[in-house]
C-alpha cells in the first residue's frame, strides 16, 4: 500500500469540460437578464441662438418633434401626462432642471405649453435647447 502512494503517475489533466458548461451558461443568463434599450431615432433640428450658453449637469430632456408629440427621457409621452410626470420628478430630485429640445418646426403653442406645465410643476430651471448661430465667435 505504501508503494501505491509514490508510484502515482504525473500524467494528471483537468477536466475543462464542467468549467465550459458554466462559462456557457453564465453567458445565456447575461444575455437573457440583460435589458436591451431600443433608442428612437429622433431627427431634430434645433433653433439657432445668439445668447446660446452651455448648460452644465445632467438636465431631464423633454423632446418635441415637428410633428408636435412628446418624448421624455426618450420614451413618448402625451401631453395630458406631462404635468403628473413633472410634478413627480421635481418632488423627487431638488432642484431638477428640465432641457426642452424642441425642432424648429414644432409650434410655438406647444414649446410654451410645456414650458408653462414645467414652471407650474415646480421646476423654475426649464430651458429650450439651442445651436450657436453660425457666426457667433
């Protein structure tokens, strides 16, 4: 029995196979568990402005396209839906700001709609995105 001890043989191997099974099914549970966001492709053309400034931080953005229909956070909203979703929003985060990118297109009504919807909601930081005009230094 000694002498079984000492004369084991050195050719051992591991067995990849287990470690290949649980690689694969980490991998179907990632791909299963993951949520894929479907972004819409939004064409907007944002009016041009002299007093153009930069905004800083992580502003809420509220998208209104040519046609008139909105978007929160990327996801449409109706209109009748925006004040309880911004009423929300601003008892949730302390001094939330709100970025309205509105087209060019878009009617006036609309931008000033939302933008009076903001205000009464409590959020006195909404602001209509922009581009700097083109000869602006």
């Amino acid at each position: 029995m000694l002498s079984d001890r000492f004369n084991q043989s050195s050719d051992t191997e591991v067995n990849m196979t287990p470690m290949l099974d649980v690689v694969f099914i980490l991998l179907i549970f990632f791909i299963v568990s993951t949520s894929f966001v479907r972004l819409q492709k939004m064409e907007i053309q944002r009016p041009q402005a002299n007093s153009a400034e930069v905004s800083h931080g992580t502003p809420l953005i509220l998208t209104i396209d040519a046609a008139g229909r909105l978007f929160w956070q990327q996801q449409p909203l109706d209109i009748y839906y925006l004040p309880a979703t911004l009423q929300q929003v601003a008892a949730q985060t302390e001094n939330a700001q709100l970025l309205i990118v509105a087209d060019t297109r878009t009617p006036t009504g609309i931008t000033i709609k939302a933008l009076d919807i903001a205000k009464q909601a409590g959020l006195s930081g909404a602001s209509v995105a922009t581009e700097p005009m083109d000869g602006r230094p």
